[in-house]
C-alpha cells in the first residue's frame, strides 16, 4: 500500500513539472511574438489585411461558383442576415 502511494506522489510530481516547464515555454514564445511584433508592426498590419481580404475575395468567389446565389443576388443578402441572426442568437445562449 505504501508503494502506491509513493508511486503516486511521483506521478504527480512529474506531471508538476511538465506543467512548469510548459508555462515556461509558453512566457519564452510570449516574449519573441510580443517583440516580433513591436519590432515590425507593419508587416504584421499588412499580413493580417491580406488574410483577412483574402478570405472575404474566397468567400466572393465561392458564392459566385454557386449558380443559385449568382443568379439571385438578393438571396445571398438574406443569406447573409439569417446567418448573421442565428449566430447572434446562439452567442447570445452560450454566454
């Protein structure tokens, strides 16, 4: 019974540290992003612009691919505002 309880006491001590060394490497990652950033904000601006535009022009072309919705352009407003609504909604339920 003693050695259970040792073994354990020595799990749990092993798991300790892993959790130390990994707030460790998460402050040293903290660190080199956090001075990437002030070091070169513009580009981060302009990574962060071109993914975003990049992702709307997809969306763009995705929708035009679709016959319904380029054919019926005002369908894709509506689209457009019910998923805007129920995601709201579902939002406004999880919080």
């Amino acid at each position: 019974m003693n050695t259970i309880q040792e073994q354990r006491k020595r799990v749990e001590d092993e798991l300790h540290k892993l959790e130390n060394m990994g707030g460790d490497l998460t402050e040293k990652a903290k660190g080199f992003r956090d001075s990437a950033f002030t070091r070169f904000p513009v580009i981060f601006v302009f990574m962060s612009t071109f993914g975003l535009v990049a992702t709307l022009y997809g969306f763009e072309k995705v929708i035009d691919d679709i016959q319904f919705f380029s054919e019926n352009p005002k369908m894709v407003l509506v689209a457009g505002v019910v998923t805007l609504a129920l995601t709201g909604s579902l939002f406004k339920k999880l919080t």
